[in-house]
C-alpha cells in the first residue's frame, strides 16, 4: 500500500532519514519543517496520513493537531513523534485528536508499519460490517452477533463497540473515546467504567476468549490478544 505523507519535522537530518527510508519503500512524503507551514500544508492538500513532530518552532505539534482536527481535513489521521516518554504527554496528544504515539528515539521499520496501520483504519471507517474475531457488527442494520449468536445492547454500547472495533487492534484512550461518545472531557470516570463492565459482560462472558481489554493508565482496546503472545 502506497501513502502519501505529510512529515512535519523540524529536524532536517531526521526529517531526510525518515523521507529517504519512506520513498525507498514506494511512498511519496512531502515536507514541512515548522509548525506554521505544517499546518498550512495538512490543510490545504488531501494526505493519506500525516507524521508529525511535538516540538515544532513557530507553533507545537498539539497546536498543530488542533487546528487540524477543526479544519477541513478533520479526519486526516496523525502519527505524533515525540522525544517526551511521560504518560502525560501522550494523554495530552490524544486529547487533541492524534490516532498514534512514536516516541523518539524509534525504528524506522516500527514508523513505517504504524503510518500504514493507522491509514488503513481510516479507509476502513467508512465500512458497515466490522469484525474482530468471531465477533461481528453490522453498523447498517445496528445488528451485533459473537459466534453466530446475536447480542443485545443499548445504544451507548454500541457506540462504544464501533468506536473500538474500528480502532482493532489499536488502544483507544479513555479521554478520546469519552470525546467521541459524549463530546465531553470532563466525565464521571465511573460512567464510562460502567458502559465498559456491560458491554464485556455482553461480548465476552459467555465466550470462551475475551476480546475487550482495558490498558491500565491509558484506554480499552478489542483484539485477539493470543495473536500478540
């Protein structure tokens, strides 16, 4: 799969090592070396999906992130490069709508494969049938099957099992999922914990995998985590 990449880097050797490495895979990258000029390129072209670096001069990367997901290309997705490892600062990308965290230093082979990853979860957002496993929903008729055996849930469930299920295998942080079910930051932990206990209760109680699992300090993700072991 080819992808066509907007690198915003304020570091011009990494910037040339990580573009000679993408090209000499058949990508074809394109270049922004502040926050300013990234911003202004990631809205006015189309990407398949955008790199870009947190400590940008003239304007951040969250900045960057922001504006972006207030714009035109809104559902553009976002590898964030970062040399800050703290939890915090992750947390704080995802608030701000990026699709995935790399933390500098990082294997170019490991870039590589999250930038297709996260592009092809965004040309699959617009499927109707998500799988995971035997586990199985029909967004178009709101329909919800595991094993041939059909699942009944409230609305806000299956909000949440499309967010996550589109996401597969990917972990979804509680503050971006909160955002996208109650376009809200400042929820009742509890709220969300509740939705999560029924919804496993649903998927996964009576099969003998679990597919829901929560990433303690972080989010939830659905995957077949035997595949991972």
């Amino acid at each position: 799969m080819v992808v066509r990449l907007l690198l915003i880097e304020d570091d011009f050797d990494l910037a040339t090592t990580v573009g000679e490495y993408l090209s000499a895979k058949g990508h074809d990258v394109h270049y922004a070396y502040d926050g300013h000029q990234g911003l202004e390129l990631g809205q006015r072209q189309a990407w398949d999906a955008i790199v870009l670096d947190l400590g940008l001069p003239g304007m951040d990367g969250l900045d960057v992130c922001r504006r972006l997901r207030t714009g035109t290309r809104s559902e553009t997705p976002i590898l964030m490069l970062t040399a800050r490892d703290a939890l915090e600062d992750r947390l704080a990308g995802f608030r701000v709508g990026t699709d995935d965290y790399l933390i500098k230093p990082f294997a170019l082979s490991e870039l590589e494969v999250r930038v297709l990853a996260i592009d092809r979860r965004a040309r699959r957002s617009g499927e109707t049938q998500l799988e995971v496993l035997d586990l199985v929903f029909d967004t178009k008729t709101m329909q919800v099957h595991r094993a041939g055996v059909s699942i009944a849930m409230n609305r806000t469930g299956m909000l949440i099992l499309e967010v996550l299920m589109r996401a597969s295998p990917a972990v979804v942080p509680r503050e971006q999922l909160v955002r996208i079910i109650w376009n809200d930051e400042e929820d009742d932990r509890d709220v969300l914990r509740t939705h999560i206990y029924h919804l496993r209760r649903a998927i996964d109680r009576p099969f003998n995998v679990a597919l829901l699992h929560t990433v303690h300090g972080v989010g939830y993700r659905i995957a077949d985590v035997r595949k991972e072991a």
